[in-house]
C-alpha cells in the first residue's frame, strides 16, 4: 500500500486513530489522517488502530487476504477441511477481534505489552521499519 493508494480506496472512510499519550481515541478519515501523517512532529503520534476496517472497506481486506492466500501454504481462508482459525470455531459474535489495520507515521506505536485477547499477533511493516 502506498499513501497515494490508500487515498484512492479509503480517502473519504473514516477510521479510529489513537496513540500511547492519547486519553481517548479520535476518528480521522483516511485521506485526511494521511496528511497528518506527512507532517507530525510530536513523540507521539497519532496511529489509525481500527478493528472495523474491514467493514468500512472491504478492499483493503481483499488485498490482505489475497496476498496472504498465496504467500502463506497453511492459511485456510474458510476452508472448513483446512481451518487452522481456531478462534473461528467460537462464531462470529463470541471470537476476539482479530482483523486490524494499523497505520501510522515515525515514532507512533504503543509500548510493549500483551495482547489483551491473547490472540498472539504477528504485525508486519508493509512500509518502513519496526524497532
């Protein structure tokens, strides 16, 4: 994904956003949160952390679960024969929240923690670097 990319496919669908200083979160749309992400300069920065995304833009799915398809031999997708998705087995409205877009500029991020859900997430950067 690229800023230009995601202005195309989300631009005006507004996404959730916080940060480790933030008392609350704050809703941005997406095109508008990307230039904030041009030219924040605190120690903290806002990061989009939205576990709806996917119901606001399905592409952006899509184009996750597409790539994962090929990259991933073990990644079933629904295929009940196959399934390794064990929270799936709970149904929809008792299984964690598992699907999450995270963006965000240099320095955003949370401190090191543990996944309240116990899910056990593996975050990629498609852009930049993790430290």
């Amino acid at each position: 994904w690229t800023p230009s990319y995601l202005r195309g496919v989300a631009g005006d669908r507004a996404f959730r956003a916080t940060s480790g200083a933030a008392p609350l979160p704050a809703s941005f749309e997406m095109g508008d949160y990307l230039n904030y992400c041009e030219s924040a300069a605190e120690e903290s920065p806002l990061y989009l952390f939205d576990r709806t995304f996917a119901a606001k833009c399905p592409r952006l799915l899509e184009d996750f679960d597409g790539a994962l398809r090929e990259s991933c031999p073990w990644w079933s997708g629904g295929d009940e024969e196959s399934a390794h998705d064990l929270f799936g087995l709970l149904g929809e409205t008792r299984r964690p929240d598992y699907q999450w877009l995270i963006v965000g500029p240099k320095r955003s991020g949370s401190c090191f923690h543990i996944d309240p859900n116990c899910t056990h997430a593996w975050n990629a950067p498609i852009v930049g670097r993790k430290r």
